[in-house]
C-alpha cells in the first residue's frame, strides 16, 4: 500500500465563501435538491426518474455552455443514457482526462450522497472549467446502472464507456469517478476505515478522499498533490491492492478493466455516512458548504492536470 502523499492536508479554519463560492453553494444545492428531492429513486425499476435524471442533466450541461452527447445504454427492456460534456485540448488534445459521476440509486433511496452529489460536482466543473484553455482533452461523464445488481455487467454505463474507449484507442491518461461528495463531520469517532487503514487515518470525516489501485498510484498522487495546492478541505490518499474490496466500489473500476489508471474521490460513504444507501439519504443531510470548496479545489485541480 502507499500512503505516503504529495504535498499537506489543510488545516485550520477554512476562509468564509465568497460571492462567487456562495453561487457555487446554492446551484450545488438546487442540482441535488432536483435529483434527489424533485427525481427522487431513480433505477431501473423506476425508469421514467431514471430518464428525467438524464434529462436534468442534459440541460444543467446545456446551461453551462455546453454541447452534450448521449451513449445509449441497453438495460433489460430499457435504454438509458450516459450523458458527456466534451472539453477539447490543444496541443495534448490526443491525451484524455474523463471524470465521471454515477446519477442512479438503489432502490429504496432518494440518493442525495449516493450520489447527486457526484453529479452536481459534475455539472459544476461543467460550467468552472468551461471556456478554459487546456493542453489535455477533457470528458465529464454522468453514468448511468452503477448501483447493483448492474454493477459489473453490460448495462453499467460506465463500463461500456470504457469497453468503447478502448475498442477506438482512446488514450485515456486517467479517470475520476466522483462518489459521495457530501457528507461530512468533524465529530470524533465519526469515521470509519477498513481493517487496519485506521491506524493511519483520521477518526473525524472531515476529508475528502483520494483512492486507487497500486497501478494508479501516479494518478492519485498527481490528483492529490494538485488538489492540495489551493484547496481548503482536508485531504487523505491512498493507493492500495484490489483485494482490499472497497477500493473498487464505483465507476472507476470500470477503467481498470479496461486497463486505464483510474481512481474514486469520495467522502467514503458507509464509513462515514450513516445514512447510506437508506430512506435517510436526503438532501437535508449535506454539507453544501464543503461540497463548493471541494469543487472549486477539484476544478483547480484538473486545470492544473490537463495542462501537463
């Protein structure tokens, strides 16, 4: 395992949100309030809020500024779609950065954690990094069919994704999957870890986390070391076999399997979030403050990233 990061976790008090944060605060709140309020479960079982999910997401990168495109994903007797915001390079146009946000839940759960708030980063970063000049190309993906039982199987969207980079040879330099972006507390006690990483870990779930395999590890040290350099929220990272099973439970993994170094920024779900995949993920329960610091962070970040 590597534990060791580049650059400092942040500590302190955070400076209070500016205008242009307490803008970013509001339409990160309004994008979950749509999905996990309005929407509300969105899955298979559910299709019509599956598509309207699509659709919200669709225009939000309208809003934005953007030209979305839809991949049709075959899902039993269903079609659903992953919806993409394409950021074109210039003289590394050929090397492709993709962040991506699953915007499905399982059934039972509104979803807000898990994960409108992965996908109102995602539209944000849409709208931050629009217009932007970068070296390396740029695709913001919302997935659809993470959660189980499609997790794994031809209808998860972000598995056919990557099954389709690769067959056209797309030179994908990395992958972020956005899970979990909103929970946090600074409560001793209030995280959890998996056997062993809690000797190395803090104990409040304050931070955000950055998380790979071992083949990876470039990438998460690259993501971290960037996202420290401006951003106000703690930071932890780690790069560590696939046989620690929930390294691997989200969109990235996909990218694994496609032989792409990919890995999950998340605030660690069930190891923090008592609410998790229940009736109580609901948008009341966030943290829209931190979310916008993240994000903004997040953006610098992948400024920095895609003009290396």
């Amino acid at each position: 395992m590597i534990l060791h990061m580049p650059g400092s976790s942040f500590q302190g008090e955070p400076q209070a949100l500016d205008e242009e944060a307490q803008a970013l605060y509001g339409r990160l709140h309004g994008h979950v309030l749509q999905l996990a309020g309005e929407i509300g479960e969105r899955h298979y079982w559910r299709p019509d809020a599956l598509h309207a999910a699509a659709d919200y997401i669709e225009h939000a990168f309208q809003a934005a500024g953007h030209e979305p495109l839809r991949h049709a994903v075959p899902t039993g007797n269903q079609t659903f779609h992953n919806v993409e915001v394409r950021i074109p390079g210039g003289r590394l146009a050929s090397e492709v950065l993709v962040v991506g946000a699953h915007y499905d839940t399982v059934r039972g759960s509104p979803g807000a954690d898990d994960n409108a708030s992965g996908v109102a980063v995602l539209i944000e970063l849409a709208r931050l990094l629009q217009g932007v000049p970068l070296d390396r190309t740029l695709h913001l993906v919302a997935f659809a069919n993470e959660e189980m039982p499609f997790f794994g199987t031809d209808a998860m969207g972000s598995l056919r994704y990557a099954r389709q980079a690769r067959e056209e040879g797309m030179n994908i330099t990395g992958m972020i999957a956005l899970e979990m972006l909103g929970y946090y507390t600074d409560a001793p006690g209030s995280q959890y870890h998996p056997p062993l990483l809690g000797y190395f870990y803090p104990d409040r779930g304050d931070f955000v986390a950055f998380i790979g395999n071992l083949s990876s590890r470039s990438l998460v040290r690259e993501a971290i070391g960037a996202f420290r350099e401006s951003a106000q929220v703690p930071s932890e990272g780690l790069s560590a076999p696939e046989l620690i099973g929930d390294i691997r439970r989200s969109d990235h993994w996909a990218f694994w399997e496609m032989g792409y170094p990919a890995m999950m920024l998340t605030d660690t779900a069930n190891f923090r979030n008592p609410h998790y995949h229940g009736p109580s993920d609901t948008p009341d329960r966030l943290d829209y403050e931190t979310m916008a610091r993240v994000t903004a962070g997040l953006a610098r970040a992948l400024e920095v990233m895609a003009r290396r």
